[in-house]
C-alpha cells in the first residue's frame, strides 16, 4: 500500500464541525467560531523514548491525541481540530489498523476531527499530533496568572500512571494501574469549565511538583503543598503502600490531570461548577509570595520530591 492508499484506507474521515477542508487538499481551512482564540499545541511520540514496547498500536494512537488534547484542556481550550504526522519504518496493516482505532477513540470522545497531516517511511516510528482549539477572546488560562493565596487544585487521582508504567514493564497485573497509564483521561470538559474561574493551569506530563514548578516560576509566586491532602487511589495505596504511593503522585509523570489555582473568592464557583458536572478535584495546597515549593505532612516541613522527566538530561 503506498502513501495515498494508506492515508485514504485508515485516516480519511469525513465530517467535522468547522471543517471546511479537510484531508485532500494542500492544507486545512477551518471556522473559528466568532470571537473566539485559536490555540494550537503538538507533541511528539518517539518509539522507545516516550512509551515502551509493552504499548499496543491501539494504545500508542489513543495517546498521541490525548496528551495533546491535555495541553488544551490546560489552556481552558476546547479541541477542535487535529492534525498527523507519521513517520513509521513500514506499512504494517495490523499496526496501522490499532493505532488509527486508538487514535479516533481518543479524538471521538472529544469531538476532534482530524483534518490533514504528512506521512512518512522513517528508521523509526515517530508520531507528531497538532491539536488545535479555540477560547473566548482574552480569556485562556496561563501559567502565569497564579497570585499569592491562590488555592492549588488538582484533579483526579495522580501517581497511577507511573505505578502504572512500572507494573506494564515488569509484566505486573495491576489493571487499573497499567490502564492510567494506557489510557491517559484528557481533562477537557474540566479545563473549558475552569475559564473565568481559574487564575492559571497546567496539565500534568512530568510530575505533579515539576509541573506545579511551572507554574509557580512563570507566576513569580510560592506555594506549600500538604501531603495529607494528595488524593491518592486505593488501588495505588494498595499496590505500594502510601509513603511510596505519595512519592508516585509527586514526581512521577505521565497522569494527565490538571493542576490550577484559584482566587479564595472564587473557590465556592469552582466546587459549584465541578459538583455540577461530576468532576473530581482536590485542594492540594496553597500559593504564597515567596518563590519555591514547599511541602507539609501534617504540618510538619518535608521535602520535595525532585523533578520529573527531561530530554537531553
Ligand atoms: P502534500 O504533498 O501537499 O504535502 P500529502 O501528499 O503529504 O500532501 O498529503 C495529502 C493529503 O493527505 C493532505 O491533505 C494531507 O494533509 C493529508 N495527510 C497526509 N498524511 C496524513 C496523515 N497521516 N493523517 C491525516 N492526513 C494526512
Ligand atoms: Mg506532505
């Protein structure tokens, strides 16, 4: 099957809202819906680099969209739009097939169209997802709007993942665990709900306090977390106790949730707006004006677990 075949058999799919024009032509022409704000993100899957050989085609797909759809969701955007680009050494039918069902799982579930992209034989398999959304005008979330005495939220349950990644590698059946880690949950209905409510957001790639670092740095702001209040799973507490459960949700990567802070006077909209729409979230912390991460265990100073993934390390 060469390129077009391949493109038209597994990836061409009519439709989508504001699709103009899609797959076919030299680019997209999409509709911005009026006054509001493109936003456009991408990441990159390497082979090897950014998941292991354990992963199902299915799963590699499903993730390629969500991560993206993460950063998104971590600007208060909602996705719209995607775009592909494929760089895989042959045309195997069986991984192609997988990876494209995982891959419009994860866009269908969102309503996200995919709507152009490149393919390309290469020495291994590298996948780039551009996911573009739209905000009101003025109003995305940045990481740099937290302000002193902002309240830290998270959502939900972070640490699975990593534990997650461990048991899938080590051939461990811990299914919930290893299905975090597969099936990363992008928090999209959550980050469009935290607009006009939230002062700044990020989403949770390389661990909660490298991220939350992110955020702070960019804020100019501190904050002190309070371990006891680290919303922890009962499958992660009891897969590996919750000293070490604790250590997973702060530094390991992978969860996806969204980490924001939010004015005290608009913490009763925020339970509001979750409770109404059944999202999990929990105040992990607090903002304050000197910079650094600081962390409690029932009051007393513990220290922070230190940073999460980086390239070129
Ligand atoms: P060009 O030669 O103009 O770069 P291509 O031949 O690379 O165009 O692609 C043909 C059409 O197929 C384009 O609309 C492109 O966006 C789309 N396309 C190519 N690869 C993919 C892919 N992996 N997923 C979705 N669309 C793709
Ligand atoms: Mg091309």
């Amino acid at each position: 099957m060469h390129e077009f075949e391949l493109i038209e058999h597994y990836f061409h799919r009519a439709g989508g809202a504001g699709v103009a024009v899609g797959i076919g032509d030299d680019g997209a022409v999409l509709d911005l819906p009026a006054e509001r704000q493109l936003v456009a993100v991408a990441d990159t899957l390497v082979a090897g680099v950014h998941y292991p050989d354990e992963l199902t085609p299915a799963d590699i797909g499903f993730r390629a969209v969500a991560v993206n759809l993460s950063d998104i969701a971590a600007m208060g955007a909602t996705p719209a739009w995607f775009t592909l680009a494929l760089s895989i050494p042959a045309a195997d039918a069986t991984w192609l097939e997988g990876f494209a069902s995982g891959l419009f799982a994860a866009a269908d579930e969102h309503d996200v169209a995919l709507v152009g992209g490149d393919t390309t034989a290469g020495l291994q398999t590298v996948i780039t997802v551009q996911a573009l959304g739209h905000v009101a005008r003025g109003r995305c979330l940045q990481r740099s709007g937290c302000q002193p005495g902002d309240r830290i939220y998270l959502s939900g349950t972070p640490g699975d993942a990593a534990a997650g990644l461990a048991c899938l590698q080590n051939g461990e059946s811990q299914p919930y665990l290893v299905q975090r880690f597969r099936r990363p949950a992008a928090r999209v209905a959550l980050g469009a709900s935290l607009v006009g409510i939230a002062n700044a957001a990020i989403d949770v790639s390389d661990g909660l306090c490298a991220d939350l670092s992110h955020v702070l740095t960019a804020s100019g702001c501190g904050a002190t977390l309070e371990q006891e209040r680290l919303p922890l799973s009962a499958e992660l507490v009891a897969y590996c106790g919750e000293a070490e459960a604790a250590r997973s949700a702060l530094a390991g990567g992978d969860d996806y949730e969204l980490v924001f802070t939010v004015s005290e006077a608009n913490e009763q909209r925020l339970l509001q707006a979750t409770r109404d729409k059944g999202q999990f979230v929990t105040r992990i912390g607090v903002a304050e004006p000197e910079p650094g991460l600081r962390m409690t265990h029932n009051g007393q100073q513990q220290a922070v677990p230190s940073t999460g993934y980086r390239h070129f390390a």
